[in-house]
C-alpha cells in the first residue's frame, strides 16, 4: 500500500526534474536556435508588402481599418486607412514613413509632421514580423506550459534604457517550430491585455507566421480588435519613392474624406 502512495509522486518528481532539465538545455541553446532560423530570414527578405484588415471592437459599432506596411532595409512605410463613419467611402487616411532616418506622419489637416524619438519608438512598435528581434536582448524564459497541442517557452521582457520599449511583457513560443503562439502586453491606460495568435501559414522558407491575432483585455475576457493578414509580398521589389518625403506630399483637406461619397468624386 505504502508502495502504491509512494509511486505517484515519485514519477512527479521525476517528471518536474526531466522538465527542468530540458528546460535548461533549450535555455543555453534558444538563442542561437533564433539567430539560426531568422538571422538567415532577415538576410533572405530586402523588402516586404504585408496587407492587413484590422477590426476594433467598439461598442457603437465596430471599426474596420485597413492597413498596409512597406518595409526595405531600415525603411519603413504605414498607410492606414479607417473607416470614420458608417457611410461607405469616408475613411480616414494616415501615413507613418520611416526613411531610414526620421519618422514623418502625414494625416488629414495636418500635413506632414516629424516625430519625436518618443513617438518613433511607439510606432516601431508596429515592424511586428521582427517580433523576435528582442529575445536575445531584453528576452528572460521563465517557464514552460502547453497551449492546445503546443509545447511553448514562456519568455519575459524586461525594458533596457527608458526609450528601448519593449512589444510584449511575456510571449509564449512554440519549442519546436519557433513561432508566437500566445502573448501578454500592456495597453492603454496601463490595462493588461493578451494575444492570441492562428491561421499559421508557411511565408518564404521556413518561415512560418499568424494570419490571425485576436486580442482581449486580460481582466474580463472581453475583446479588443482581430487583425487578420490578407497578403504578404516578399522582394517584389518596392519602390524607393515610397520611403521619401517629397513635394508630392500634399496636405489632406476636408473633402478628401468623403471621397467616394457624392456624385463627381473620386
């Protein structure tokens, strides 16, 4: 009988040692596991066209955007467009451009406007297809735990210099294939909240990345927006042009956003 008490738990604990000691494995070897796999990724990709149609859940009515990012080499392009209203056709546009040195935006009624290093920072955010460009840097493992069949490092951030923000407070990665499968950050207001990422598909090489990201305010569950990726173009061959700030800027007047919408217009 004592036999029989004494065999479950000694085959925990044995499991939690074999665990721990993986773990510790997979800890000295993660790093170099990302390099290996997208250290090879970065250098294969010179440019990128990835469309997005982004979803905010509100509760007079939900907001649909879509969202276009350009990325070669350092630069980096983000056109926005959201719908402002019900009506078909009014929607509201929003360029953030990179240009290898200084970050503009351009909106309606403003023109163009340089951005501050803060500001920069928040909307470097947005490179996500880089999301692990921060492991080896500000990245801590701190666990293992399965997710659906997914066996997942649970991997912690911790900020650096006050302007180095960091995407995520933890992210869960799938041990085998390397990919984000679940992550918690903080929004606005200092809300907790979470990601859950789907709809994995295969990109160039091995690359593989979530079509499907449904985010939820941590504390009552209740959903924020779903982003969902309608293309990915990999070195088709973006224009320069795109990245330069030039005289073809023009400054957005009001009837611009009702584009669309009355006889005669565009």
């Amino acid at each position: 009988m004592r036999y029989n008490l004494l065999l479950p738990v000694l085959t925990t604990t044995l499991a939690a040692l074999t665990a721990t000691h993986v773990l510790a494995q997979d800890i000295s070897q993660l790093a170099q596991k990302f390099q290996d796999r997208y250290g090879k990724l970065e250098r294969q990709i010179k440019d990128m066209t990835m469309v997005q149609e982004i979803t905010l859940v509100s509760k007079d009515g939900n907001i649909i955007s879509d969202a276009t990012y350009c990325y070669k080499g350092d630069k980096f392009r983000l056109d926005t467009k959201v719908n402002a209203s019900q009506e078909k056709g009014m929607k509201m546009e929003t360029t953030i451009l990179f240009d290898g040195t200084d970050m503009w935006m351009i909106a309606p009624f403003m023109g163009k406007k340089k951005l501050s290093e803060k500001d920069q920072a928040k909307y470097q955010k947005d490179r996500s297809w880089k999301w692990w460009a921060d492991l080896v840097k500000n990245g801590k493992i701190t666990g293992t735990e399965k997710i659906g069949d997914r066996n997942c490092y649970i991997i912690e951030y911790v900020s650096g210099q006050k302007e180095d923000q960091v995407p995520f407070d933890r992210i869960w990665i799938d041990a085998d294939n390397l990919v984000q499968v679940k992550a918690e950050m903080t929004v606005e207001k200092k809300k907790k909240a979470f990601a859950l990422y789907s709809d994995f598909r295969k990109v160039i090489g091995n690359w593989v990345m979530p079509f499907k990201t449904e985010l939820f305010y941590e504390k009552d569950k209740q959903p924020i927006s779903t982003i969902i990726v309608k293309s990915v173009d990999i070195n088709k061959g973006v224009d320069d042009a795109l990245f330069v700030i030039g005289k073809s800027e023009k400054k957005a007047g009001f009837k611009d956003m009702f584009k669309g919408m009355v006889p005669g217009g565009e």
